[in-house]
C-alpha cells in the first residue's frame, strides 16, 4: 500500500516538473527569441551566407521558427540577377536546419505594405501582400515552388533612371519558380533555362504610359513612336517562360499619339529620299481616342494599336475622323527566346482634307543638273482608306485609295480638276503602281482651257528606290470623251512652228479628243485623236484674208519623245479636214496629209528635225504666205502632195521639196487666172535658194475680172525663185523674188475679148475671128519685162464704118515694166495686118493689102483700156486702102481709086491710145511721087483730122469732121499747116 501512495504523490510531482521546466524553457525561447530577433545578431549571421542580406527593424516569435517582424529586407544579392523584398510586415518562417547548414530556406512569408520588390533593374511599389512558400536563396540555388502577390496603389518603377512606368497598380498574382541555379559560377551569366522554370499567373489593372510598357516590344520598330497615357489592363499566364493562349495585355487611353518617322522607314544602306537640308523628312502623328493591347492567339504573340476619331498631321493636319490600326506578331515562344517584331501592318480610313501632303511621295525629290525634276502636285480633299506592311524598317507592300469629290492634279503646267479617285499599291518587289481617275474633269495648261468634260486615267508605275525610278518609273494617262471647247486655244502652240505672224489662225469651234500617252525612262509615247464640226480658221497673207470653215480629224502617233523635249518622233502622224463643196453644198471636199516621216530634235533653243508627208490636198492656198504678192502670184486647187526634207532652228535645209499633183489647179499671176491638171513643185536647193515651179499640159486662162469664155492652152509653165531665203522666212518683199511665166501656145476662141483694151468709141471695133496666143515673162521684183505674140487669121474688124477682114500678128516686147504702175516700155513692138480686105456690099476689095507699124520711144500703161504712146515707122503695100476707107468719093470712083493707089509706101507717125480715143499724128507717108501728111483722131465712133496728099504735082487737103470729108484744092498744103496750127499741132 505505501509503494502504491508513493506512487500517486509522485506523478503529479512528475508533471510539475515538466511543466516548469516546458515553461522555463519557454522563457527561455521567448527571451532568446526577442533577443535574437532584436538585437541584429540574427540577421547579421545571416547575411553571412554568401548572396543573402536580410535585414528588419524588430520582431517577435510565438512559436519557434515563426517570425513576424517590422521593417523587413530581404534581397539575393546577384550583378546578374538581384532580387529584393522591401516590407512593412511580414511573417517570416525559416528552416533553422537550413540555417545550420548555412542556407536560407524560408518555409514561408507573409509579407504585408510592400515597400519595394525589385527584379533586376525593375522594382514594384505597392500597398499589398506577398507570400512566398519553401523559398531557397542563394547564390548556388533560387527555387520559388509557391509565390502570391496582391496589391493595390501600386508603381512599376525602372531604378536606372527612376521613370515610373506603371502607376495605380491593382494586381492580383501567382507563380512558381522551379528550383534551378540562376547564375553560372564560372561565367557570371544568367542561366539561359532560367524563365524556363518559371510559371505564373496574373491579373492587373493600372495607369500607365503607353512607350513606357510596350517600349522593349517596339525597340525592333524604329521607325515608330507610341505616346499616350490611360488605363492598362491585362491577364496574363505564364508556363515555363512562355505565355499561354488567352494572355493579354491592353491600354485604354483618352488620347494616344502614333508617329511614324520617315527617315528611319529605310535600310541604311538605302539613299536618302531627302536630300534637302531645310526640307527633312516629316514625321507622321495620329492623335485620337486608341488603344493598345497585347495577346496571344493562334500561338501568335499579336501587338496591336487601334485609335478612333484620329487626327493625322504632319507639319499641319491633313486628315480627320480616321480609324486607325497598327499591329504586328512574332510566334510566341520563351520570353527569353522571343524575336522582337520587325515587321508591321498598318491600315487606316477616314477624310482627308489635303491631298497636297502626297506631293513629296509623287514628286521625286531629288535634283538633276541643278535643275528640279517635275511631279505631280495633288490638292483636294476627299475620303482615304490604306494600308501598308512594313519589314526590317521598310515598306514591303502597301495599299491606298482616295475617293476626292473635288481632285487636282499639276504636273508641268498642265492640271486637272473634277471628281476622281487615287489608287495606288506597293509591291513586295518594291513596285509602286498608282492610278488616278478623272470623272468630267477640266484639263487647263498654263490657264488654258484645253479640256472639259473628260473622263481621264493616270497609270504610273515606279521602283520604290528613288536612283532607280529615274530610269525605271513609268506611267500611262489615258481620256476619252473629252471636249475642246474652243480650238483658239491651241493657236499659242501652232504659233510656235509656223511664220510671225501666222498665215494660219484657229479662230473658233469645238472638237472632241481621246487618246493615250506613256511615258517611261524619261522618254514619251502613245496617241491623240482629235476631232472636231465647224472649226473656223482664217488664211492671211498680208492684206489678204481668207475664211475657211471646216471639219478635222487629227490622229497623232507619237512613236518616241524625250519628255526634256530634245526628241520627237511622231511619224504616221494623219490630218483631214472636210470643207463644203462650192457648187454642191451637200457634198464634202475632204484633204488628208499623212506624216510618214517625222522625226525632230532641239539642242538647247536650236530645233531641227526630218520629215516625210504625202497626201490629198483639196486647199493648196496655204503656200501663197511664201509668195510675192506684188507678182500677184497665189495658188489655189487640189491634188496629192508629197513632201521631203529637214530643217534646223526653224530653217529649212537643202534639199527640200514638196510636189504636188493637182487634179484641179488655179494660177494666179499678174492680173490672169490660169487653171487646169497639173504639177507643182517647191523645192530648197541651197540655204538661201528656192524655187517653186509648175506646169500645167493643157490649162484655161481668163482675166480676174473677165467673165467672158476661157482661153485655151498648152504648156503652161510658171516658176519663181529667190536667193534670200531666210529674208523671205521674215518677209516676202517682192525683192527677193524672179518669176518667170510662160504660155507658149494659146488659143483665143473669141478675137473680140481684146476690145476691152481699146477705147471705146474710138471707131475701131474687133467683130469675130480667132487667135493664138504666146506670151513670156519675166519678174524680177517690182522689175517686169515680158514679150507678147498674138496671131489672128481671118479676123474682122471695124473701122469706123467700114469693115475690114485680114490677118494680124502683133508682137509685144516690154521692158523696164514698173509693176506698180503698170507701166512699160514697149520699143521694138510690131503690128502686123496681112490679107486684108476691106467688107462692102460688092463683097471684098482690096485683097492682100498688108500694113506694118513698128514701135520706138514706145511708152505703155498695162491698164483697161490701155494706154500707149509710141513713134511708129510705117510700111504698108500701098494707099489705095486707106483712101477708100476715109474718101467716099475714092470708094465710089473707080479712077479716084486707082489715082489714090501708090505702091510701097513708108512712114513715121506719132500714135497714142488713151483711154477716150486714139490719135495719129505728125503722120508722113511717101512713096515713089507720093507725100502725105495727117493728123487723124479717132474718137466718139468718128474720125476728125486733116490730111495733104501730094501726087506728082497735084496737091490734096481732106478736113474729116464727124468723119465727113471735106476737100481742100485751093493751096491744099498751105491750108493744111494752117489748120495744124489752128489745133495746135
């Protein structure tokens, strides 16, 4: 029984035992414990270990290995990978075997207000918590299997330059970090596989700058700029490094700014594009309502920038209300692993407002020969849809199209106006290919109205490298249906091939043009037609003007031309034109020129150039500018033509020639009209000589104004030349002319034409009868001389009252001719009448009497009539003739006659035809016993004079009054002088 009680007393002292001694060593820990936590001596043995700085202001234990402690640091100090925890508060448990065995393992932490959490150069800022389970830091070992973050009000701060980067951080997040070795001992470098161990997830919301968050994404895009502030959002997971579909990071920002900066959207070792150094390169800004985000999908890691109601300016705004949106992606891999994107595609739409900031990009900006290329200036406005891609810093490819309600487009000197629409595309082999539409468009030049209502199409095609566009860049414009509205306009550019000033003026009319043109590698091609009803044009040549109304056709084939125009080639080039047909209005008169040949060139100011043309001419008037117009040459008629030759600074060069062959041609010379089939030739044979000839076989010539029947002929031959050229290119002063003309043979059907040279009522009339005709003559300025023959077989005539048939040759030599006046000398002239026979009613008498008059001191006026003064010396068979005709009493006596009748009679005489009468005087006749003497005037239809005839001794005087005879026996010769004196003789 004692053993028993001894045994109950000694339990309970058992447990008290253990119980102060559990509570003694609890004060043991407790007072250890702060002591440890408090004194610094902990954390300094701690910090020990290589790698390690922990640190905190004071703590204390509840329990062995738990901690809660104030002011916590902690940090795994690494050149390569330095990590830090900086709080408030946290609960820290630490395996104290590990720490025996110089390591820091923490079983957990619960840190709260978190001062700072930094990764490398990055630290994190934040009201939160942190918790961390079965963490290992060191410099050998990091393994991380559990860490949570929730924070609010946080930043993300870059220590190298203190820029916050994130601000307003709420983040919610988890990851886990396997253990691995972050640092080769030997190198010092970051393991490779380090974000290989790492997962994670997390979701934040924060205010942020744009640059500042998505700044390592776009360093590969130099050429892009992002800026802007606003809310950023994102859910992000990550496995083993890599971010898993669904991962997603965005930017809201009330206003975000894009830019783009030209000069770097090129390789280096591209050229410039902008050469100027007061003209750099702009820089694009996209200014609106955007955002920003960054996802994966597709296994893709997808960067896009969206902004709404953009503004796009350069050095002003050019475009409004855009919807924008730029965006990019790399195949998602290890984050470590990523390829930064250096390709991008960028798509907008929206109004722009001015098509002048395409200018830079239509014109190439460069310099050749210090002198500026042209190119094409836009203005207008309109709605813009495009999109490019963009790679390794340069346009791959790249879309645009512009719809503009009004659309300018300027390009040496020449601008066009209306409706249109801009589509142009750059190739993935660096191709541009743009094509500009007109709809009722107006085409001016130089403020002249060439075009309207013309439906226009520019097609250009272009290496994008600026040095290889000059030789390589292309483009076609194309119109149809396109109206001139008046052809007066084109007269500045004819002006400027034809003389000064122009025998050809376009007055008024208007015509309708299509065509095309290419040019490419600095050269020109293509086609223009033209045509137009009514075209009004006007020939002058002088004094002269000549209306002329039309329709044309032009087709104009430019084979090749320099666009710097040192080049021309526009052979096959085809003109007609349809005039009214005089007689028969209804039908149309149509003349086609085609250029075989026309090739020009310019050297500086110094045109030149070839050319070959043949062709249907129904107008040849358009030669008379070259004419003298004093020889009173012009030409007119139709027929084929065919030119050749070359010329050079606006100077024909020898040898020239033009031939046509007129089916229909009309001469003008002197005051005659010569018509009829023939052939003409101009032609150059030295710089300074040229010559125009033509011939007609079998031609028809009247007087100007003479309506009677046409004179028939043969071998008409007219050629006029000069040796001044080039003073006839100025002015074609009849000085520089010699005309030759020549009618060899021509018949005159109708002898009684030739009254009209003889004064009327002077009592000598041409009744019937035909005649030939041969004339030649020769022109030399206002200089004229010429020889006249003209024969008549049977010919009758009148004489007062009496009538004669007979044959008459007269040969007319005229010198020293003034062409002003008209006036000639006309020495050495013969009339010549041969068979004659005087007409009674007892038929004909006096057969084979003959008269011949011969001309000195010869002086005529080629007027209507004529006017002549001239000595004639006189041969005539005999006078029997003559007696008859003035002595009614001779006619009625046989013996009288044959008394009168003395053979081989001579004279001299003074005769003038004016344009009232015609007078004999000073008239001396002898012949074997004969003498006579006559003052004789023909005028009124009679004659009145006197005469003296003196046979052997037997002397005469007839006073002729009103043609009435009066006989003087009575001192005849003594009567007759007086009577000479009485009148004045």
């Amino acid at each position: 029984m004692p053993d028993a009680n001894t045994r109950k007393n000694r339990l309970p002292r058992l447990l008290l035992r253990v119980l102060i001694g559990l509570l003694f060593l609890i004060l043991i820990w407790v007072a250890g414990s702060y002591w440890l936590l408090n004194s610094q001596w902990l954390p300094a043995r701690i910090s020990q270990f290589e790698g390690i700085d922990i640190r905190w202001e004071q703590g204390a234990s509840r329990h062995p290995g738990r901690w809660e402690v104030e002011g916590l640091y902690l940090a795994r100090e690494d050149e390569a990978l330095p990590i830090s925890i900086e709080a408030e508060r946290a609960t820290l448990s630490l395996s104290l075997l590990s720490l025996l065995h110089g390591e820091l393992h923490i079983d957990a932490l619960d840190a709260e207000g978190i001062r700072r959490l930094t990764v490398g150069d990055i630290a994190l800022e934040a009201d939160g918590q942190l918790q961390i389970k079965e963490t290992t830091l060191s410099r050998e070992t990091l393994a991380i299997p559990n860490i949570s973050l929730a924070i609010t009000n946080g930043r993300l701060v870059r220590l190298s330059d203190q820029v916050n980067l994130v601000r307003a951080i709420n983040l919610n997040a988890k990851a886990t970090l396997k253990t691995i070795t972050p640092v080769d001992a030997t190198s010092g470098e970051l393991n490779p596989n380090l974000l290989a161990a790492l997962s994670a997830q997390l979701q934040l919301d924060a205010q942020a700058d744009a640059w500042d968050v998505f700044m390592p994404y776009l360093d590969a895009l130099p050429w892009l700029t992002l800026e802007g502030r606003g809310a950023l959002t994102g859910k992000l997971a990550l496995t083993a490094g890599k971010l898993q579909p669904g991962s997603e990071l965005m930017l809201d920002a009330p206003e975000l700014r894009l830019a783009v900066n030209e000069q770097r959207l090129r390789r280096p070792s591209d050229s410039p594009r902008w050469v100027v150094a007061d003209n750099p390169p702009p820089r694009h800004m996209a200014t609106g309502e955007g955002q920003v985000r960054l996802v994966v999908e597709n296994d893709q890691l997808h960067f896009s920038t969206q902004l709404a109601d953009v503004e796009l300016a350069d050095t002003h705004p050019y475009a409004e209300h855009v919807e924008l949106r730029l965006a990019s992606q790399i195949p998602n891999q290890r984050l470590d692993q990523l390829d930064l994107p250096t390709a991008a595609t960028l798509a907008l739409q929206g109004d722009i407002t001015r098509l002048d900031m395409l200018n830079r990009y239509l014109s190439p900006g460069v310099k050749r020969k210090s002198t500026e290329l042209e190119g094409i200036r836009l203005s207008g406005h309109g709605q813009i849809e495009a999109s490019a891609s963009i790679r390794e810093s340069r346009p791959f490819d790249a879309q645009l199209s512009i719809q503009a309600p009004e659309l300018t487009a300027d390009t040496w000197g020449f601008t066009a106006q209306g409706s249109g629409s801009l589509n142009a595309q750059l190739t993935p082999q660096e191709v541009i290919e743009a094509t500009l539409n007109f709809a009722d468009a107006t085409l001016h030049h130089q403020e002249r109205l060439l075009l309207e209502d013309a439906d226009i199409n520019l097609v250009a095609t272009s290496p994008f490298d600026t040095e290889k566009a000059r030789e390589e860049a292309s483009a076609t414009i194309s119109w149809q249906s396109a109206r001139l509205p008046n052809i007066n306009v084109l007269q500045t550019y004819l002006g400027a091939i034809l003389p000064d000033p122009a025998p050809l003026q376009l007055l008024s009319g208007e015509a309708t043009s299509h065509g095309q043109l290419t040019m490419a590698s600095e050269q020109l091609s293509g086609e223009v037609h033209l045509a137009g009803n009514g075209l009004t044009t006007r020939w002058q040549y002088g004094e002269q003007l000549g209306m002329l109304t039309s329709d044309m056709q032009l087709f104009l084939p430019i084979q090749q031309a320099a666009i710097d125009g040192s080049t021309l080639n526009i052979s096959g080039t085809r003109l007609s034109w349809q005039i009214a047909n005089v007689d028969q209005p209804s039908d149309r008169l149509e003349s086609v020129l085609v250029l075989d040949d026309g090739r020009f060139q310019r050297r500086g100011n110094a045109p030149s150039g070839q050319f070959s043309l043949e062709g249907s001419v129904q107008r040849l008037g358009f030669l008379n500018a070259f004419l003298p117009d004093a020889h009173g040459l012009a030409i007119a008629g139709e027929g084929q033509l065919s030119a050749q030759g070359a010329f050079r600074d606006n100077r024909l060069l020898a040898p020239t020639r033009l031939r046509v062959n007129a089916d229909q041609l009309e001469v003008t010379f002197l005051d005659y009209l010569a018509t009829g089939r023939g052939e003409l030739t101009a032609q150059l044979d030295s710089p300074e000589q040229a010559q125009l000839s033509l011939g007609i076989p079998r031609f028809a010539l009247r007087r100007q104004d003479d309506n009677s029947p046409h004179l028939q002929g043969r071998h008409f031959a007219l050629t006029t030349q000069t040796e001044r050229f080039s003073d006839v290119l100025e002015s074609p002063l009849p000085e520089y002319f010699t005309t030759r003309i020549a009618l060899p043979i021509t018949e005159v059907p109708d002898f009684t034409r030739y009254n009209r040279y003889l004064p009327e009522g002077a009592g000598i009339t041409l009744l019937n009868g035909q005649a030939s005709l041969e004339s030649e003559w020769l022109l030399e300025g206002l200089n004229a001389q010429g020889e006249i023959t003209l024969r008549a077989f049977g010919a009758e005539l009148a004489l007062l009252d009496q009538r004669l048939r007979g044959d008459l040759h007269l040969y007319l030599q005229l010198t020293e001719g003034d062409l002003e006046t008209r006036r000639f000398t006309a020495n050495d002239s013969v009339l010549r009448l041969e068979n004659v026979n005087r007409q009674s009613e007892n038929g004909s008498s006096d057969a084979g009497w003959w008269v011949q008059l011969a001309m000195n001191e010869a002086e005529l006026a080629w007027e209507d009539p004529i006017r002549l003064a001239s000595q004639l010396r006189l041969e005539m068979r005999d006078t029997g003739l003559l007696a008859r005709l003035f002595l009614a009493r001779a006619r009625d006596s046989d013996w009288l006659g044959r008394l009168l009748n003395v053979h081989d009679i001579e004279g001299t005489a003074l005769l003038e035809i004016s344009g009232e009468q015609i007078s004999l005087s000073d008239l001396t006749l002898t012949g074997g016993p004969l003498l006579l003497l006559s003052d004789v005037a023909l005028a009124d239809r009679t004659a009145n004079g006197a005469l003296y005839a003196r046979l052997g001794v037997l002397g005469l005087g007839v006073e002729l009054n009103d043609s009435e005879p009066t006989l003087r026996v009575i001192q005849p010769r003594r009567w007759f002088d007086r009577w000479r004196e009485a009148n004045g003789k």
